[in-house]
C-alpha cells in the first residue's frame, strides 16, 4: 500500500513538474509575442504607391511584416516625402512615435537620415541606396541595396534576343543602325549618377552578350518620375531609329509611349524597371528588371526586431533571390525564356560577372584600375580599387552601385554634369 501510494506521489510530482515547465515555456512565449507588439517600424517613402520605385518597397515590405508576424498598426508609413529637411523631421517624429527601425528609400534622403541617426543613437536607421554608412562609423546607421545590376543584364539579353530574331527577320530600316552598322538601342534615365550608369552600362553588356552590333544612346529626364518627360524621352530615342527602349525611371511614361508608336507602325519594343509593364504595354513590352524587396526586408526587420544589428552594408541578387526580371511578354523572341535561365543560372554560380573587364573598353582600351569609393563627397570615386580578377566587383566595398565608367558604345545626349 505504501509503495502504491509513493507511486501516486511521484506521478503528481512529474505531472506538476511538466506543468510549470509548460507554464514557463507558454511565459517566454508570451513575453516574445509582448516584444514584438511593441516594435514598431518607421517607413520613409519618397512617392506613393503610384510611383513604381516606392510601390515596390511598399509590397516588400508588407510581404516580409506578413512573412514575421508585425501588424499593420505596427508599420507607420509617410508618403511622399521630399529629400530636404522634411525628412529629417520626418524621421525625428518616427524615432518620437517609439520607432526601433527607421528606413528611408531614397538616396536623396540619406545625409537627413544620418543627422536623425546621430540624435537618436538607441534607434536603428537605414538610408536604402545610399553609400556613406561605412565612413560614418555610426552603430546605428545602415545602408541597403541589391544587386539589381544582375537582372538588369538579364533584362538586356531579354533585348539583345530581340533584336537579332529583328535582324534576322529583315524588320530593321536603315534608319535603325548607327553609321557603323550597329543597331541603335534607347535608354531614359533619371539622373547621370553612378546608380542609373551602372544599371544603363549592365543592360548594354547583356544586349552585347547575344548581339555584339548593337550601339546605346541615353537621353536623361532629370527627375526619378515624371511621366510626360520620360514619354517624351522615349519618343525623342524612337524618332532617331532606336528599336529597343530600356529605362531608369519610375512612371510608365517611357513604355506606354513604345507601345503607342509600335501600334503606329514604328518597329520597337520596351524593357521597363521595377513592375511589369504589361498592362500599359501589352504589346511592347519584353520585360522589367526588378527588385525583390522582401528579401531584404525580411532579412532587417526580423533582425531589428530581435535587437540585433543590422548590417552596415547590405547587397544581395540573384544568389538569395533578392532581383528578378519580370513575366516575359508576348513579344519576346523564341527561345528567350531559356536563354534566360542559362544566364540566370550562370550569375547564380559565379561563372558570369556582370562587368567582366574583357567585355567592354573605354576610350579603346580594357579597363586595367577602377575605384569605388568617394571619400571626399565629390561623387568620384578614389578609393577601394574595384578592378581585380578580371572584373569590377559592383556593390563589393558599399552596398549602393559605384561604377561609373562611360563605356564605348554609349552615348549620353544630354549630361550637363
């Protein structure tokens, strides 16, 4: 009877045991989901989501809060905000709100940022596109990009595809070659900064890498959206036989005037950037290089919200999925879809580097020595030799692009800087 009774004890005993250490468990589970209610992410947007740019870190983001649990109410969001000192009050009322992260998606924002970084050293802020977190030494400050280079390249064989099958075909004029006998391709850019160079630069290196004969004149907007200006842009490229229009710029302006002159009988195409532009261009359109946001957003959001660092300087591609090029489009060349993977696949590897040295000339000759840093804010680069294994190693010594070398082969029209 005793030794029943001492059976029934210890039973209890276990059971009680069990049960506080589920109790503790459940408590810590508590405690986690209690510190995770409190975060709250301050989220700076130089347009809205009818702006292409935004409206893709406006998805990102939602995807990754979805993706690690935070509620809508815990994401304050300001839109439209202009790069001046409404930022910096802009990010001082986040950081006030009770804010643990604060992001900025425009490089124009980054110096207004760093000054709210350097008064609220307890918050962590982070300047998307920007490039001076490294030399500030500021725990709290951070940059972000990706590699968008990668799918701009992918986006320019996309073109170069296009083009030959055109070639091939005899739709080409006269009108569309240069007076070397390349075919002449058309790009909107926003400004003449390294960002947009280096994005213009890898997507003539991908149409060069299926169609060597091929020339690029950019004509720029000076402005990140306008609509009317980047269909203007367009039009101005097409009227001077281009037959392939890339961009980098935010509206549907360049696209939907392709799309117009093609249904006029004009012989030309688009490659848009950040959205599909398929609904304005059904026709027209190839394809768009893109970011996926989310990955990165994911990647900060969860590390902040556990209270960890982030890193200083962030920039991933195709290898973590961070860039993609969006649907292909009707109008593309057969085979294009597999030629694609051929290429993705190599980035992805490593045995393809965007800007291989042995590629592209300047001035007529190979590019031997290149730097990647600013050090004294001139916007020329002057440190951190970048040229080394056989190519420019993009995105290497800071997160946002740095090349910005005038390759042969493309001509700025209208660079007043």
């Amino acid at each position: 009877m005793k030794k029943i009774i001492a059976l029934i004890v210890a039973v209890m005993l276990v059971v009680s045991l069990a049960a506080c250490g589920n109790t503790t468990d459940a408590t810590k589970d508590q405690a986690a989901k209690t510190a995770n209610s409190d975060f709250k992410v301050g989220v700076i947007l130089v347009g809205d989501e009818n702006e292409g740019y935004t409206y893709a870190h406006i998805e990102g983001i939602k995807e990754a809060a979805k993706k690690l649990g935070i509620a809508d109410n815990q994401i304050i969001w300001k839109y439209s905000i202009p790069e001046d000192e409404t930022c910096y009050d802009t990010a001082a009322d986040l950081a006030d709100q009770g804010c643990s992260l604060i992001i900025s998606n425009s490089y124009g924002h980054q110096s207004y940022t760093q000054q709210a970084a350097e008064e609220y050293p307890n918050i962590q802020f982070v300047a998307m596109t920007g490039d001076t977190a490294k030399a500030t030494n500021l725990k709290n400050f951070s940059n972000a990009f990706t590699r968008v280079y990668e799918s701009r390249y992918v986006s320019g064989v996309v073109a170069g595809m296009k083009i030959k099958e055109l070639k091939d075909g005899g739709k080409l004029t006269d009108k569309n070659f240069d007076s070397d006998g390349n075919v002449k391709v058309g790009y909107v850019g926003a400004y003449p900064y390294a960002e947009v160079v280096s994005g213009y630069t890898a997507f003539f290196l991908g149409i060069r890498s299926v169609y060597p004969e091929a020339s690029m004149e950019v004509q720029y907007t000076n402005s990140w959206f306008d609509i009317t200006a980047e269909g203007e842009a367009a039009n101005a490229l097409l009227s001077n036989g281009c037959v392939i229009i890339g961009q980098h710029a935010d509206s549907t302006g360049a696209p939907a005037a392709v799309q117009a002159a093609l249904e006029s009988g004009k012989v030309c195409y688009s490659v848009g950037y950040n959205v599909d532009m398929l609904s304005v261009a059904p026709d027209a359109a190839l394809t768009s290089a893109t970011n996926v946001w989310s990955v990165y957003y994911e990647y900060a959001l969860g590390t902040a919200m556990k209270g960890d660092k982030v890193d200083t300087n962030w920039a991933e591609g195709y290898e973590k999925g961070a860039v993609a090029i969006t649907d292909l489009g009707k109008s593309v060349a057969k085979g294009t879809a597999e030629k694609v993977e051929e290429v993705e696949s190599a980035i992805k590897s490593g045995t393809l580097n965007v800007f291989d040295t042995s590629k592209f000339t300047v001035g007529g000759k190979e590019v031997t020595s290149a730097f990647a840093t600013d050090t004294d804010g001139d916007f020329t680069p002057d440190t951190d030799e970048a040229v080394f294994d056989g190519y420019y190693h993009e995105s290497y010594f800071q997160s946002a692009p740095s090349f910005q070398l005038r390759i042969d082969g493309i001509k700025e029209l209208n660079n007043d800087q």
